[in-house]
C-alpha cells in the first residue's frame, strides 16, 4: 500500500503542475501556429484551374487570374517573381491583374517594374487598381496606402500592362474576340461601370475587372459575363465553421472561387500576397481560367 501511495504521489498531475503546464504548452502550440501562418502557408503557393462555360460558347481561351500581389517588405520581389513562373507555367493566352499592387507606400518600382514584365513578354496583360492603389481610401490610411495612384500607373506603363480605369477595350486573344473592362475601387469612390461600358458592343463576350467582389452590385445593370476580382485574400485566416469573419467585404457568400450568378460567372482570387504576412488555411493562389 505504502509502494503504490508512493507511486502515484510521483507520477499525479497535481493543480500546481496542470496550471504550469498548461499555460506553457499553450504559449508553445501559439507560436508554433503564428510561425506556421507567417513562414510556411504565407509562402505556399497554391495553383488553380477552373472551368468557365460562358453563355456564348466558343474557342477557349485560358485567363491567368493574378491579384493582390501587394509588394512590400512582407512581400518580395523574388517571391513574387516565384509566382508568376507558376502562372506562365500553366501558358495561359492573356493575364488579368485584378488590383493592389503594394501595400503602402513603395519605393523599388523601377525593379518591380521589371518583374512584372515577365508576364507582359509572355502575353498580353490588363489591370484595374485596388484600394492600396492609391486615392481616397488610401489618403485617409496614410500608413498602408499612398494619396495618389500616379506611382502604380507610371509602374503599370513601365511594364507595358494595359491599366482599365472606367474603360474598355476589345481584343483578340486565342483567336477570339472579346471585351474587357476594368473599373476603378469601390472604397476609393472610383468605380464608374456607366463610363467603363459605355458605347461597348455586348455581342461578345466580355470580362470584367474589378478589384472589390462587393462592386458586383453596381454592375448589374451592365453587361459582363465573367467578373475578376480580388481584394478579400479568400479571407487571409479561414475558420471551418465560420468560413472567413476577417473578409474586408459587406456579402461574405463571396470571398473565394468561382461562383454561378444566373448566365454570369464571378471569380475571386484569393491572391498572392497578403498583409501583416499570415495566412491561415487560406494559401496565396494562381488562378488559370479556361474560358469557354
């Protein structure tokens, strides 16, 4: 009796030791978890492929969907330049850069320059600007943004990609004509869809690029097909259960993927970069969409 008194007196989880170890292995299991967020899934990219039947069927023509690269001292340039030979990997006929291009204000242009220019020497590539980009948003959060967006286009020009603000443009990509049109962000008060389609001939079919999926609201009126959009980084942190709480949009159905609105296809990339570095069951993407 006294050897098996002595023994569990050795081996008991006591109060004392449970309320010294439990919050230890807490404090371990945060900090493993905030480096798993920063060092690894922050950096593991993830590529895509969907399908997107439109309703007037013709040759397919593969879209590389890129957004949020938020260039920064959280992102860089080499990882960057990692992501876009992922996206060229997949030999898509036209780029889409759906907006935030750097996180606040920025100074290495003239090499980010060159690094997007990987993707114009491989295809023809278009853009609209998100709200880090530059305008009222950005003025009134001087510290993650810029007051005006002259540096990003001046940036967009030097890489020869075709920036769409409130405009239009037909082109012929795969042997197929189609329409793309881009407009400016919603939270900068940018976004203008009755001078980005006007006079547009809707007989083809058209893409959309808008930086905020909330936009889609003041687009119905209008004729697209299928909508780009970023912004929400698939909701950085995502919580079975909860799905994404931390998504900067007002309808939270819409933060990730390819959804069906009646005869018209919305997608949101989830992006590439992301801010503060975290990430959470939510890896940066590279979309290619086969447009058909």
């Amino acid at each position: 009796m006294i050897k098996r008194l002595r023994h569990y007196w050795k081996n008991r989880t006591t109060r004392r030791r449970f309320l010294w170890g439990v919050p230890g292995g807490g404090l371990a299991a945060l900090g493993a978890g905030y480096s798993y967020m920063r060092l690894w899934e922050s950096g593991w990219l993830e590529t895509t492929q969907r399908d997107v039947p439109l309703k007037q069927p013709g040759a397919t023509i593969k879209i590389l969907h890129l957004s949020d690269l938020h260039a920064s001292r959280v992102i860089s340039l080499a990882y960057l330049r990692r992501a876009f030979s992922l996206g060229l990997d997949l030999k898509p006929d036209v780029i889409c850069l759906t907006g935030d291009f750097i996180t606040w204000k920025y100074k290495q242009y003239d090499a980010y320059a060159e690094v997007l220019g990987m993707l114009t020497d491989y295809a023809p590539t278009f853009a609209c600007l998100g709200n880090h980009d530059g305008g009222i948003w950005a003025d009134s959060h001087m510290k993650i943004g810029t007051t005006n967006s002259q540096p990003v286009r001046d940036l967009l020009a030097k890489a020869k990609i075709r920036l769409l603000h409130n405009e239009h443009t037909t082109e012929t990509i795969g042997g197929r004509e189609i329409n793309l049109v881009g407009v400016g962000d919603l939270w900068n008060n940018e976004c203008n869809p009755d001078q980005a389609f006007a006079d547009l001939n809707n007989s083809r079919p058209t893409v959309l690029l808008s930086h905020n999926p909330d936009s889609k609201d003041l687009m119905r009126a209008h004729p697209w097909d299928l909508m780009l959009c970023g912004h929400t980084h698939g909701g950085q942190v995502f919580v079975p259960g909860l799905g994404a709480p931390l998504a900067p949009v007002k309808d939270k159905r819409y933060v990730r993927g390819l959804h069906q609105l009646g005869e018209r296809w919305l997608h949101i990339s989830k992006g590439v970069g992301n801010l503060h570095g975290l990430r959470l069951n939510c890896r940066p993407e590279v979309s290619l969409l086969n447009v058909s």
